[in-house]
C-alpha cells in the first residue's frame, strides 16, 4: 500500500466520521394535514426536518426552504418494527383541530413523540 492509497483512506474514515458524531439527522416529510406540534402551528405541505438527539430528549427543527417554521422538543422511542417510510402521526382533539404526535422515521423502528 501506498503512503498516498493510505492517507486518502484515513481522510476517507475521518470525514465519516465527523458525519456520524455530528448526530443530527434530516429528512424529509409530507405533513398531510394541518396540526399543533409542541405548541407550534404546521400546515399542511413537505418539510425537511432535521432532529438532533440531546439525551434523554431530542431538538427538532421544521422548515420549508430556508425558513425555519418550528423547533420542537421531543423525545425518541423504539418501537418493535421497522417503518417503510417517513410517516407523521396525528391525534384529533375535541374541537376537531389536529395535533402531530409523532414522526416515523422511515427504514428505522425509532419515532419522535411529542408531549
């Protein structure tokens, strides 16, 4: 192996993981209906959201383009399967308003619950 072959593999792992210890993580997600998540008001459309986990909770950011439309704390569970896809699951209170309570992350079993 090479000194060159070498250091582009050790530049290679370290940029990984920068990305991995990072801990935030993004997606996006098409919010069906319009709903209260943790006190801030989301209409219906796609957002990129992005959440990073600060034990025990985890911070959420929703936004539309550049603009950030709510920050969110939350709280990340395991549930026993995986989801196929992103999924944002809401509750429909008394006066027929909805509210989000939680988001799937696709391809994983963990979900972001809200209080």
């Amino acid at each position: 192996m090479t000194y060159r072959t070498y250091l582009r593999g050790l530049i290679s792992s370290a940029a990984v993981l920068l990305i991995v210890s990072a801990g935030a993580l993004a997606s996006t997600y098409n919010v069906p209906y319009s709903g209260k998540m943790g006190g801030a008001r989301i209409e219906a459309g796609r957002y990129n959201i992005t959440w990073e986990h600060h034990s025990p909770g985890v911070m959420v950011t929703v936004s539309k383009g550049k603009n950030v439309v709510a920050t969110v704390q939350g709280k990340l569970e395991e549930r026993s399967s995986r989801f196929e896809r992103n999924m944002v699951v809401y509750s429909t209170n008394a006066d027929g308003s909805q509210t989000i309570n939680e988001i799937r992350v696709g391809g994983t079993n963990q979900a972001i619950v809200f209080e």
